[in-house]
C-alpha cells in the first residue's frame, strides 16, 4: 500500500526525474505481487482532521500533477491490482502496459472515502463522465482488458510478456526526435484541457518551434538572437532600439 512514508519517497523519486537532464524515460512499476493498492487505509486516522485531510489530497494531487508534467515520457508496467492510488498513478503516466491477469477499479465508496487525486477528475476525461460514475459508484474490479477497450490503459500483454512489451515500446521511443515527443506530450496535454481554438494556438507555436529547434524555417526578419546578445554587448543594435524606443510616447 502506498503508506505516507513511501508517497515522500515516490514525490522526491519524481522530483529527481523532473530535475535531471541526463533522464529520458521513467519506467513505473511495482516491487511486489501488485502495481499499487492504493492509499494505506490503516494510516488514514493519523491524517489529522478534515482540513488536515485536504492537504493530504492536494499532496498527492500535486505528486501526480508532477508525474504528468514530466518532460520525460512515463510508462507504468502494471501487474497484479492497480486500484484506488494505484490506478490513480496509472491516469498521469503517458502509457500503460498491463498484463492480463492486472486488476483495477476505484473501490473507495466501500470504506465509506472519496479518491482525492485522479479517481474522479482524469478518469472522467479520460474515459467519460458515465463510466467515470460507474467505476467510482459501485466500485468493482475491472480486468485489464477492459482497461484496454475503454481506453484507459493501451496494451494488455500475456503474464510473462510485460517487461518484454515495456523494453519493445522504449526502443521504438529512444530513436525519436525527444524535443518532438517532449512539444507533443506538452500540447496533447494542454490541448484537451481548452477549447480548440486555443488548442490549435498551442499547436501552431510548437511546430513553428519545432522548424526553430532542427535549424529549420529561418525567419528572415527575425534578428536571430542577436537582440539578446546584442543587450550583452550593449552594441549598435540595441543603442538603436533603444534609443529610438526609450523616451517615445512617454508624454
């Protein structure tokens, strides 16, 4: 179970991810039989009390919002039962590869709780607003498969084949473009959460980006960054900028 002890250990894992520019990938998985159980229900009456409780929420949303944000493409290797937290932790990464004895669902409403970082929120983007209330509502265990049909997880493998899956998906990502994966993880990311107008903006601006990163489209009345290195130099170029724009309409 995801004890208060090892969510620190997970945050700061995540942390060290988000901070390393030598780290491509990050590979989740769990250390025993299951992926995650979830939250340690034992722990939960040494939260503290309500407000206490929703701080504890926000922590956690917060870890799995980091785990989202990543600039590195996440996968979670998912065997055994992935439920509450667990799938939970499965909705931030960017794939998911489960095996066909893999177990999921959001089983709070039995202990009488709500899921306080993604049971509710991502589930229901990412599978829809009615299925959302019949996984959080009755609070069954789903098999993989489903998972897999309902789009919520991309690929259920057989028991032994999981870590071959996972090893076959990161050789086709390592020999890509990684500036290319890390602008489309950002734009599908922010994409979905606005209107597609907006979303379109966010599109245009990463390919136009993406020409700029591969020494591609020069702009020929974009100055090339000699603005920036011209406010280094204070050379000819700034002085004249400057000295145009400084004092004009300041009346």
């Amino acid at each position: 179970a995801l004890s208060m002890r090892l969510s620190d250990e997970l945050l700061n894992a995540i942390e060290k991810v988000r901070d390393s520019e030598k780290l491509k990938f990050l590979v989740i998985r769990g250390a025993g039989e299951n992926f995650c159980v979830g939250d340690d229900i034992t722990e939960m009456p040494r939260w503290g009390d309500a407000h206490l409780i929703m701080k504890r929420a926000r922590y956690y949303q917060n870890m799995a919002n980091q785990l989202e944000e990543l600039d590195k493409i996440t996968i979670a290797a998912v065997d055994g039962y992935a439920v509450g937290g667990g799938l939970e932790i499965t909705m931030a990464c960017d794939f998911v590869i489960a095996t066909e004895r893999a177990k999921w669902g959001m089983p709070e409403v039995d202990v009488g709780i709500t899921p306080g970082w993604g049971g509710t929120t991502r589930l229901a983007r990412l599978i829809g607003r009615r299925r959302a209330k019949e996984i959080n509502l009755i609070g069954a265990l789903h098999p993989a498969k489903k998972a897999e049909e309902w789009n919520l997880w991309n690929r259920v493998v057989a028991n032994d084949e999981l870590e071959k899956e996972v090893n076959n998906l990161l050789k086709v990502l390592k020999v890509k473009n990684q500036q290319a994966m890390r602008q489309l993880k950002f734009i599908i990311n922010r994409g979905v959460e606005c209107d597609l107008y907006t979303a379109q903006g966010f599109e245009a601006l990463c390919a136009g980006m993406t020409g700029a990163v591969n020494g591609m489209w020069k702009i020929k009345d974009a100055d090339q960054g000699k603005g920036v290195l011209g406010f280094g130099r204070k050379d000819s170029l700034w002085n004249t900028r400057r000295d145009l724009s400084k004092n004009f309409w300041v009346d």
